[in-house]
C-alpha cells in the first residue's frame, strides 16, 4: 500500500508559504506544545492537540487560539486523530520513538516532526532589511549545554548583537522566531530528543560538547542517542566545534556532512594547535580565528581570573572554550569575549556553593543529572562526602563509581572519603559501591518521602564530614523520583544544610575555587 502524498509538508519551508487547511496532529501541551500549536493556527493550519493530561491554563487557550484539544490516556490512538486524517504530525520532546502515536503515524507514513523542524522552516517570520532572518548556533551535548549557551549568548551581546537563547533552555525556539523584534542570531540549545526528528536545519556553527550515556531509556541505545546528537553538526555553515577530550565527537565531524568551508575547531584543556582552543600556563587561548595562528595565539582569559567567577572548575572552563570557540566564529572580538566573562555567573545548582561551616564546604550540584556530570564535579574536588542516587533513566551507574571509588579506579579514585546513597533506585548504586569500594564508609537514606530525604541525608552527611572536605550533592540521576525536579532536590539541600548548620555559618566563606589541576 503507498503511503500519503507528503509532496505539501516537503515544499513547506517558509512562513511565507501557504499552511492553511494543513490538517496538524500536535502531541503534547507543555510548553514546547502550545508553542507549537499556536505557531500552527497563526498560519492557519487545521490543528488538533492530544495529550493525557496539561495545565489548565493551556488546555482553556487551545480553543482561544482556533486548535482543539483531545485529552487522550498516554498509549492509545484517539477516534478524533483517526477522523483528523493528519497530513504532520509534530511531536513534543518527550515522546518516546515507540511511543504508539507515533508508530501509528510511521506506519501511515505521516511525517513526523518537532518544534526545531518547524522552527527551522518558517525562521523567515522576522527577517532583517536584506531579508536574512537570524542564524542559529545550536549546542548539545551530554552536559554543559545551559551553560555553554547562557556564554555564547553573553559574548554575542557583548559584541553588539542582538541574540536570543532559547530552545531546549526554557524559551521555545518557535517563540524566539516570532518575535517581532527580531534577532541577529539564536543560540538554541538541542537535546538529544529534539535533534532525533530534526532533519533540515543548517547552523552556522555547531558544538557537541561530550558525549556519555544518557536517557537511553528514551532512545533504547547509546548508539542511537549518539546519532542523535551527531545531528547537531549536519549542514554546519562556519564551524564545527569539538570537544578533542572526547573523541567521539570529533567523528561526528569527521562523518558530518556539512556546507563546503566550513572548519573544524577543537577545545580542550591541553595546549591547542592551529585551530584549537585551548589552556597553556593557566591562560585559555584562541589559536583558530587569526592570522597568525600556526605560530601564536590570542588570550583570552585565565584560569584565576574564572576561579574568581566562580568559573574555575575544569568542565565549566571546556565550556566557556566552547563558548568562545563559537562566539568567535561568528566574529565576535576577544575584547567582548572578555567583558562577558567579567560580568558571568553560573545558574543555581551548577557546583553552588551553600555555605561553609566548621571547616566543612557544602556544594549544590543537583543539575549534575548524569554519571558524566557527577564525574565531571567529582574531580573538582579533592575530598569528598559524596550525595549520590535518583532516578537513573537506564544508565548503567558502575562505571561512574569505579572510576570514582575503586581501589585500582582512574581519574576521581581516592576523592571520596564517604557516601550517602538517596533516590527509589538505591539498590544499582548501593550494590555499585560495595562491589568497588567495600571498606568506604556507605550511608543509606532509606526515607522515600520528600519530606525526610534532604534532612537525613544531611544529617549522615555532616557525621561523616572532616574539616577540610567538601560535602557535594551530585547525583548522577534525575531527580524525579522524590522531588519535583533538580532545582526542587537542590533547594531542599541548601534547606537541609543551613537549618543543620543553624542558619548562621561564623567562618562562612566561599571555598577555593575547583582549578584546572595537571
């Protein structure tokens, strides 16, 4: 049997195009699914929304704005899609490949998109007086992504521009497009969700950031999430920048088939070569956008002075490269580069200090989602009271505590002097570190009410605490299972640890700054 005519969605690449009477089956109204509902009727489109469940102040818009809403049970096919008879199908991040929905729409060979598609295709909305609309630097990666964003963003307004993150980071990139103002440039954070069905959009440039095991319950492998991160490079413009740590990225680049000229950069915390950046004596460098780059380079700011920042621990300074590294790429002075960073600060629960007391140091890292992540603050550090467990989302958790704990582990092995295991999914991480690390001292916060989880994994926390230490909450998984989200699990933390320490810390100070260490 031949599938449906997709000739119309193929050609329909402009805003200007004509979308009337396109009969659209949006799936999802958070956030991401309004935007794309509206977006949608203001072009007239003939859109049905289906989702199991939304907030009512989108559920009460949806026929405000001339779309209808279907409140359908997650798994099924509603009667009112089949009678749709959709020509798109445009779905919101958080619906799995397998979902039924969309294996539904497989089946009938409906195409499937998501919000960045879309976007990509109608940019053109608000162009400027040539008629150019904004170019997109789009970010992924496992970790840093936010951050890396927020950075290229500040230095690009530092320069003059006028640019917008958005995407992934909170602020749909169908609203940025919208705008009436307009842009010169969109930073767009990518997950790895939103790059699966997205297969159109020419950056001008692209970082992936690292790659590790993550939301493979979403994609079903590492591979596959991969692929979909690798997405980011194709159609690259300018650059292609890389993390040369990671060398999987830089065969994301190597296969990327990307728009004739444009260069690879790498980043890294090593001294860079001719189109790197990179860090020498404590200063990080550009070695890629100058003349004479095969035999100097342009500083563009030191370690000590991020430390001063709050910048200074290693993975935030491979970020702020990779933000440079993109900023510079779309011509941005080092003179602005720097004025950024001066004037920098990181988003709560990103390595946050709380407060220091008896000598004991308490970080909030709640956003450190991932094992990668928790690595990454982990070595930090040099010792440790460790906050580990959540939600794991498929990820294997066994090499994260190898590395960290074993005896004959590698890179953070040694930091960690004790740990508190919180989360529904104790057991993986337990199990982990008796396997590894038998003799370290394991505490177990057996209270499953959010109520309780924070107050006692302090109270374990501060026992096991020696002056000198760092008592960091990184979990290494999401945080779902007890808390609303990672901000709730780290506001509950710094809670915990300011009534623990009686509200008022006599030497409260912020700690040496986590460096660069050889």
């Amino acid at each position: 049997m031949s599938g449906p005519d997709t000739s119309r969605t193929d050609a329909l690449t402009s805003w200007h195009h004509d979308w009337s009477g396109l009969r659209v089956a949006v799936l999802g109204l958070g956030m991401t699914g309004f935007s794309v509902a509206d977006t949608l009727t203001e072009l007239r489109a003939d859109v049905l929304v289906i989702a199991p469940d939304a907030k009512q102040e989108y559920a009460d818009l949806i026929p405000v704005i001339g779309a209808r809403f279907e409140r359908t049970p997650a798994g099924t096919v509603p009667d009112a899609l089949l009678a749709h008879d959709p020509e798109l199908v445009v779905a919101s991040p958080g619906y799995h490949p397998d979902d039924p929905l969309l294996l539904w729409a497989a089946e009938r060979g409906i195409p499937v998109w998501g919000d960045v598609e879309l976007a990509w295709r109608l940019r053109d909305k608000v162009t400027d007086a040539a008629g150019k609309p904004a170019d997109w630097i789009a970010v992924t990666g496992t970790n840093g992504k936010t951050t890396t964003v927020q950075l290229t963003a500040s230095m690009l307004l530092a320069a003059g521009h006028r640019v917008a993150p958005c995407g992934n980071i909170g602020i749909p990139v169908l609203d940025a497009i919208r705008d009436p103002e307009g842009f010169d440039v969109l930073v767009v954070e990518l997950s790895s969700y939103q790059l699966h069905s997205t297969s159109s959009m020419s950056p001008y440039s692209s970082v992936v950031l690292n790659v590790a095991e993550d939301h493979l319950d979403w994609h079903g492998s590492f591979e596959a999430y991969a692929a979909a991160k690798a997405r980011v490079y194709a159609r690259t413009q300018v650059a292609c920048v890389y993390n040369k740590a990671d060398a999987l990225t830089m065969t994301m680049v190597e296969e990327a088939e990307v728009i004739e000229g444009a260069r690879a950069i790498g980043f890294d915390l090593g001294i860079p070569g001719p189109s790197d950046f990179g860090v020498v004596d404590g200063i990080l460098c550009d070695r890629a956008f100058l003349e004479e780059r095969r035999d100097s380079a342009l500083e563009i700011a030191t370690v000590d002075e991020l430390a001063q920042r709050g910048l200074g621990a290693p993975h935030t300074v491979a970020d702020v490269l990779a933000a440079a590294a993109l900023a510079r790429s779309y011509g941005v002075s080092v003179e602005a580069v720097r004025a950024a960073l001066a004037g920098f600060s990181l988003d709560r629960h990103r390595i946050e200090h709380v407060v220091t007391a008896g000598g004991v140091t308490w970080v909030d890292d709640s956003k450190a989602t991932n094992p990668h992540a928790a690595e990454a603050s982990i070595k930090a550090y040099p010792s440790i009271v460790w906050i580990v467990g959540g939600l794991l989302k498929g990820v294997d958790i066994d090499p994260l505590v190898r590395a960290s704990l074993a005896v004959d582990g590698s890179g953070s092995a040694g930091r960690v002097r004790a740990a508190v295991v919180i989360g529904v999914e104790r057991h993986e991480v337990l199990e982990a570190i008796r396997r590894h690390a038998p003799a370290l001292p394991l505490f177990e916060v057996d209270h499953d009410e959010t109520e309780d989880v924070m107050s006692a994994a302090v109270a374990l926390a501060a026992a096991a605490a020696q002056p000198g230490d760092v008592v960091l909450l990184a979990p290494a998984a999401a945080s779902m299972d007890q808390f609303v989200d990672y901000a709730d699990r780290g506001n509950r933390f710094a809670e915990a640890v300011r009534k623990h320490v009686g509200g008022i810390a006599g030497d409260d100070t912020l700690p040496d700054s986590p460096r660069i260490r050889p």
